[in-house]
C-alpha cells in the first residue's frame, strides 16, 4: 500500500516543530529516522496530515556522559549511542540491548527517541529503559518541559504519555554506582532483526559475598508493555542467587504476564519462553556481577 496524502514541513529549530505541532490539531507526526513510522503509513495504520521532520535538528542529537546519568537526545541514532566508546561501561546494559534491536541497516537511521516514542510491547531500548527506570523530557510550546519515568511513559502498545502537542527530547539513563556489576539481555525472534517473540533483561550488583545488593530485571514481548517485577527484586535482596531461586522468580514473572497467540506462537509457549529467558538472564547478569567481584578481589 501507499500512504495516504500528507504536507511535510522540515523543522528548523525543535521551537519551529514545536510550533507546528501546536499549529496542527493534533493532527501531525514528527519524523527522524522514520524506520517505524514510515511502515505504518505505507500500511495506513498511521495517517498523519502533516509531517514534521526534525532529521536535522542536532540540538536532538547530544550524547552526555556524566557520572551518574547518560543524557541521550531523541534524535540520536542507534548506531551512534551502540558505538558511543562510553556506552558500555557505563550502560552496559543498553549496550547489551542496542545488539538485538533491527538489523544493522535501521539502526544506522533510526533514532533512539523513535523507538521509545512507538512503544511496540518487543522493543528493546523500551524494556532496557524500565529495568533501568529512565527518566524522559517532553516538550511543548504551551506547557514547556516535564520529565516522566519510564513507568509513567508507556502506556499500551503503540501508546505513550506523549500529547499531540509534545515531543519527546531527551532520556536520561541512570548509571549504577559502584563494582560487582553484572547485565544480561536475552531474546528470541523468528529471525534476528525481527520482532521478539519474548525478551529478557537484568542488571545486577552483588555485595562482595555474592549476595545480591541491588537487582533489577524485566520481559519483553509478553504484554501491552514491556513489564518490571519490582517485589520479585525486592524478594533477591540480601539473598545468594542460585539455579533453583532463579527459576522460581522467572515463572512467577512469566505466569504474571499477558502474552497474545498468533501464527508464530501460542500464549502458552511465549510465557514458557519468557520464563526459561529471564531464568537465564538472572543467572548470567549474575554470574558476570561475581566475576566481576573476583576480579577486583584478584587487583
């Protein structure tokens, strides 16, 4: 199919955009790196009557490192943050993510904000920024700024908090202070580069026994949204983790969980596939935190 007729402006300044959206009636899009929208249009799932393209804005486009946060602009694209040479040490996690999302060619044109913005259920940087309870600014030229964690910003499927009249600008990605970290990212698709039938992502930090200090972890794929168990976490604090506790939380996580059927699998198998994901998740975030620990204890 084709798009259905729409106008096309190229913002000049994120103000001119935020003009236009205002001008619109709620009735415009912006676009970036358009590797989600410009598939719906062609399908007329989405039918804007105006386009806003913000592809040149580079005040959209800043990467800031600092020492407890990683401030990515929206228009940042996802080659840019997976090749940052800070990302992984200090969003190891992301880092770990970026892999999995698309193939090589949308991620060198599709933008970081795009992706969180569409809020498909299976998107990666959407469960990464849950487990790491990322903060988002949004922009209007009524309202000016507000900041939303990740919780308050996904809504449903392909729905956020983000009004007609917003636009998203910058996610703040916490960093985790301190050693004995160890992340994990795991996710299965009928292709690499497709959608995931389910995701996994944790990220922990041990105390140097190997209890586990601080836990955060999450499924993909499995819901209207990507989902976090924070009492699940909770209930590993202080605790070693081990094959059989990492197994008990996973099913407890997965049988929570809302998956649909479709021609690729059932209901069932997806929340069994999240379960044997997220049991392997744990385990590995878990194992790299100890190694971690034996390595510091070995300099």
């Amino acid at each position: 199919m084709k798009a259905a007729p729409f106008d096309y402006v190229r913002a000049q300044n994120l103000a001119h955009a935020l003009d236009k959206l205002s001008e619109s009636g709620g009735d415009a899009k912006l676009i970036a790196g358009g590797q989600s929208l410009v598939p719906m249009m062609a399908m007329r799932l989405a039918r804007p009557a105006l386009l806003i393209d913000i592809n040149r804005l580079d005040e959209l486009k800043d990467i800031e490192i600092q020492a407890s946060c990683v401030k990515v602009g929206a228009g940042v694209r996802q080659r840019d943050l997976e090749f940052h040479p800070q990302l992984h040490s200090h969003l190891p996690l992301v880092g770990k993510g970026m892999q999995w999302v698309g193939h090589e060619q949308t991620r060198n044109r599709g933008s970081v904000g795009g992706s969180l913005v569409h809020a498909d259920p299976s998107a990666e940087l959407a469960l990464a920024a849950l487990v790491l309870e990322a903060t988002f600014t949004l922009e209007s030229q009524s309202d000016g700024q507000r900041h939303l964690k990740a919780d308050e910003f996904f809504l449903g499927p392909m729905f956020t908090a983000v009004s007609d009249t917003e636009a998203l600008t910058q996610i703040d990605w916490p960093v985790w202070q301190g050693s004995h970290l160890g992340t994990s990212f795991e996710e299965t698709a009928i292709r690499k580069g497709d959608f995931a039938m389910a995701s996994a992502a944790c990220q922990i930090q041990t105390h140097e026994d190997g209890r586990v200090r601080r836990i955060s972890f999450g499924l993909g794929g499995v819901d209207g949204t990507p989902l976090v168990f924070t009492e699940l976490a909770k209930s590993l604090e202080g605790q070693v983790l081990t094959p059989e506790s990492a197994l008990h939380v996973a099913h407890e996580a997965a049988q929570s969980s809302q998956p649909g059927s479709d021609m690729h699998a059932t209901a069932a198998y997806r929340k069994h596939l999240a379960q044997v994901l997220l049991s392997r998740a744990l385990q590995s975030a878990y194992a790299e935190a100890c190694a971690n620990t034996q390595a510091s204890n070995i300099t």
